[in-house]
C-alpha cells in the first residue's frame, strides 16, 4: 500500500497503528471460507431445490458487509468502539426479545428475525459487543472502585444468557459462560464467583439434558451411539478418512453430498475431505496465530478495558472454533455451531467481523511525539 509516513490523513494514520498481521490473517480466514463454500454448498443447495450457487452469493453478499464492518470499526479510536459496542448489544438484546414473540420457529427455536429480505441471528451479533460492554464495566471497578461495574456486568451476563436459554440455545449458551468465564478469571475475581459460574453451568446442562428433548437426545447419541441418529458425525469422519493427508482434490468429495449441513456445521469435514489432513492443519495454525496474537497484545496492553476485551473476544473465537472442530471428529456432543468465517451463515460472518474489528480498533498502536526541526509531531511508534 503506497502510504508515506509523512502523511497524516486518516487513512495514513491507520494504516501505520493497524495490526496489519493480524488483519491479513483474518482476511486470509475470509477468503478461505469462500472457497470452502463453493466446495461445500452446491450439492446441498441443488437438494432443497435452490440454484447451485444460492448459498456462494448469499455468503458473498455477506462478505461485503462482514470486510466493510470489520475495515470501518478498526478504524475507532477505543472511546468510540466502546459506544459501538454498547449500542449494538442494546439493539441486539432489543431484537432478542423481539424474535422470541415475532421471529420465525426454526427446529423449535426462535433465534431469527426477519428484517426485509435478510434474515438475522441476534446473538451472533451480541456476542461481541456483550463480552466489549462487560470487560469496560469490569475495568471501571478496577479504575474506581467506588462504582459497582462488577455487579453491571453480572447483570447483563444474566440478561444475555437468560435470553439464549428462553429461545433457546444452549450452545451459545455454554460459550458465552465459557467467554465470561475467561474474561472473570483473567480480571481477578473471587474463586467463590468462579465456582458459582460454573456450577451454573453444570446445573443449566443437567437441567437441560432432563427438560429440553433435543439436548438430551444430542447428548444420549454422544455417550452411545447406537442410541440414536449419528448419520453426520459418522459422515465426517468417513469424510476424513477419505481424504488422508492431501485431500480428494476440490470437487471430488462425497460426504457433501449426503450430509445436510455439510455448509455450515460440518464445513471442516468437507475441507479434511477435500483438500486432507494438511489444509486442516493450516487452517488451524492460521486459526492459532489470531488468538495467540490478540492474547499478545492484550498481555501488553496498559489499558485494562482494552485488555480484558480483547482476552476475551480472542477465547470467545477459540473456543467456537475448538467447539465445531470438536464436534466434527466427534470429540463434543453436537452443538450447530459454525466455524468463525469459515461455515455459511450471514449473522455468523458479521458478529465475527464485528468482533475481529473491536480487536483491531483495541489493539491499534498510539502515536508517539518525537521532536523534528518543525517542532513536537506525533508519528507512528
């Protein structure tokens, strides 16, 4: 990019603080998931009557929206990706709410809300500004502790996943207290607090698995499998098999044929499939540099409400991820997760960029003074 550090225009300033490995590699994972999508979805368009290429335009049109958010939010300062973050996790919530009584039921959840011809996921959407919102509250009583941010916090962590539990959903459930989990260890708190967290956790699974039939029948064909339908999960790993270390080559993949959410949950498979063991090893790696390189930066950060967002934003998208590569060589009960930018899902492929922009709008290098003839400067450091 042909930008001179003499340069001080908006543009030059953040091109010269952006973590530019960082959002390489997130574009890298971006691009990526188009080509997994064209591998992956036709078959499964062309079996519910769609045209071949449905899903490829659908994530393509996505795509524009997800890289023009992630580019706009890098470019705020931290004051102003904070407002942003409490803006949309106010109107998420807000929608939220409004799919529970208007959205449309979908295998007996209500987690979608149709806004014109585009059909949204709320909590894909708050999941990030929530864990943003928190970690400020949660800095504030640390700057002063005079203000209860800590008990704010709480309560908008009850208010999210009250609203996953009722809609429900029980995997975004479990990685939002996995999230704040991480974000409460990181900050410092009581052990009691830590222990309350996750026996609400265990608690909510056992209520879960013994009220809510679809969870229990997840987990039933987890622990045995001869209990019920194990048709994807033995798919992807057949698919796997099949593809050995290099791969069947691009096209020529069979599980994608047959398995329902080949696009989607099941992605990684097609890729183990298609392009073998090697291809998921790097997308993995590429998978591991973004959050180690984030946990980097958050350990270097002074700021601790950058910080502790940034922790936690990077373990909300490692764990995902480790959550739907888990379930794909059947190593965790089925969750319908999608692998961050990876698996077809619009709301999916915005939440995540929406996330990787805080990240990089955090992590953005502060100007140094340095002195020159023509006086006190700021230029990059």
């Amino acid at each position: 990019m042909l930008v001179s550090r003499s340069d001080r225009g908006l543009l030059a300033r953040w091109w010269f603080t952006v973590d530019r490995p960082l959002l390489s590699a997130v574009l890298l994972l971006m691009a990526a998931g188009v080509l997994i999508s064209m591998a992956a979805s036709p078959p499964v368009a062309e079996r519910i009557g769609l045209d071949s290429f449905h899903f490829i335009k659908s994530q393509l049109f996505y795509l524009v929206i997800a890289v023009g958010l992630l580019v706009s939010v890098s470019f705020m300062d931290v004051i102003w990706a904070r407002r942003l973050a409490l803006l949309t996790f106010v109107a998420m919530l807000a929608l939220m709410v409004a799919a529970l009584f208007f959205g449309p039921e979908i295998k007996g959840a209500h987690r979608w809300i149709n806004i014109g011809p585009i059909n949204l996921q709320p909590s894909e959407i708050a999941k990030p500004a929530f864990v943003t919102v928190a970690a400020f509250f949660l800095a504030e009583h640390v700057r002063r502790p005079e203000m209860p941010g800590h008990f704010i916090a709480y309560g908008l962590f009850v208010v999210f996943v009250g609203l996953l539990v009722m809609q429900p959903d029980f995997g975004q459930t479990l990685l939002t207290v996995a999230t704040f989990g991480v974000m409460l260890l990181v900050f410092g708190i009581a052990w009691r607090v830590i222990f309350a967290l996750l026996g609400l956790a265990v608690g909510g699974g056992v209520l879960a698995y013994f009220t809510v039939p679809h969870v229990t029948s997840r987990i039933d064909r987890f622990l045995n499998p001869d209990k019920g339908d194990t048709f994807q999960v033995d798919t992807a790993i057949q698919a796997f098999n099949n593809g050995g270390l290099l791969g069947t080559g691009p096209g020529a993949g069979e599980a994608k044929l047959v398995l329902p959410d080949a696009h989607t949950d099941f992605s990684f498979a097609v890729v183990g499939e298609e392009f073998g063991f090697v291809a998921c090893l790097a997308l993995m790696a590429v998978f591991f540099y973004i959050i180690q390189r984030v946990l980097r930066r958050a350990k270097g950060e002074s700021d601790p409400f950058a910080a502790l967002a940034m922790t936690g934003l990077a373990a909300m998208f490692g764990l995902q991820a480790c959550i739907n590569m888990g379930v794909n060589v059947a190593l965790l009960p089925a969750k319908g997760m999608t692998l961050p930018f990876i698996s077809y899902g619009g709301s999916s492929l915005i939440g995540t960029a929406l996330a990787m922009g805080l990240v990089l709008a955090l992590a953005r290098r502060q100007p140094a003074l340095h002195v020159s003839p023509a006086g006190w400067q700021a230029v990059p450091a």
